[in-house]
C-alpha cells in the first residue's frame, strides 16, 4: 500500500471513529436503546462517504468492499457506551466529536475525489458532502434541526472553506501532506470558533411591506 493511501485510510478510518462517537452521544442524549445507539453512529458515520461514493458512481460503496469501515463504527459506539456507563460526558463532547469529524471527513473527501480525477469544485462539493451529510443524517434521526441549517453555526461553510484550503495549496504545488493538515486544522478551528464564539453567517431579513 502506497504512502498517499495509508494516509488515506487513516484519515478515513479517524473520521468514521470520530463521528461514531458523535452519532452515538446524540442517541444517547435522547435515551435511545443499544441498537438505536449503534443504527446512529454508523449512519453518522458512514451516510457522508456512502452519498459521495453514489455521486462519483463508485460501486459498491465503500464500507461494503472494506466492512472494516462499519467495524470501527460500531467499535466507536460500543466504546462511547461503555464510557458514559461510568463517567459523564463533557457538556460540550458531541460539538467537539463533531467538528474533529467534519475536519477528517472533509479532506478525506477531496482526497479521494482527487485521487479518482476529479477536479475544482467537484473536489470541494465531495468533500464537502463527505463531512457534513453524516450528521445532517444524525440530527434528523434524533430530532433535531440539521447544524448545517441552524442560524449562527459555520458548519457547511467551515468544510467549504477547509476543502477549498486545501485544493488551491494542491495547485500552488504545496506537499500533499501539508495540504491535508491546513486544510483540516481550516475546518476544525472555523467549527471551533462558531462554536466558542457564536460565528455564523449573517442573516438577511425578509423585507416586509
């Protein structure tokens, strides 16, 4: 396995951990049962890669050819589980498991959208989908109004922004690898500082008669 993939799988493998984790705090934040813990994590998880895989017409989809994608889901909600039995998550856990998983979702995306020919804005709309589809699948399955949607929050901004980081230092003839952390670091501390912050795009009002 080349040096381009390993890091490939790495950063898919981190981000599908990540948001596992993220997915399976929502379900348990709404007192779900263990399979309704495991159904969230991994459709969190793996919802993002699998539409990207369906775009780019990538067939079968990822995680079907390699199950150890859906393997460190599970794993992931199973650890979250056990965890929470014993210590209370921090309040902010979920937003902080969040935004590291945008962060790695996003670039593995372009990455990959990258490394099968594609280029410019189809790199970042994939990216793009690849981070933020998870957890619009996880908000509506819990309940809850999709980040993506909500007023005051960076969130498909933040993995626009990352991914585009990262193609233009692709262009300007930057080390793959470097690319890869800029443009991570770009989305999460974007996601980091909505979060902190309260930073979001602004809202145009409906002019009224």
């Amino acid at each position: 396995m080349t040096t381009e993939l390993s890091a490939l799988l790495l950063l898919d493998l981190l981000g599908v951990g990540v948001f596992a984790i993220s997915g399976a705090l929502a379900a348990l934040r709404k007192e779900m049962d263990l399979l309704g813990v495991l159904v969230i994590a991994a459709v969190t998880a793996l919802g993002g890669g699998t539409v990207r895989d369906l775009l780019l017409d990538r067939h079968p989809v990822v995680w079907v050819t390699e199950p150890g994608y859906l393997y460190m889901a599970l794993v992931a909600a199973i650890a979250t589980v056990i965890y929470t039995r014993f210590r209370e998550a921090p309040q902010n856990s979920l937003a902080v498991a969040d935004a590291l998983g945008l962060g790695f979702f996003v670039i593995a995306g372009a990455r990959l959208t990258v490394e099968v020919g594609y280029t410019g804005v189809i790199v970042v709309l994939m990216g793009t989908t690849t981070g933020v589809v998870g957890g619009v699948i996880r908000d509506i399955l819990s309940a809850q109004v999709p980040l993506i949607l909500r007023q005051g929050e960076l969130y498909a901004t933040a993995a626009i922004v990352g991914a585009t980081a990262y193609l233009v230092l692709m262009g300007l003839g930057v080390m793959e690898g470097l690319s890869a952390g800029i443009g991570m670091v770009t989305v999460v501390g974007l996601r980091f500082a909505a979060i902190r912050w309260g930073i979001g795009l602004p809202v145009i009002p409906l002019r009224r008669s």
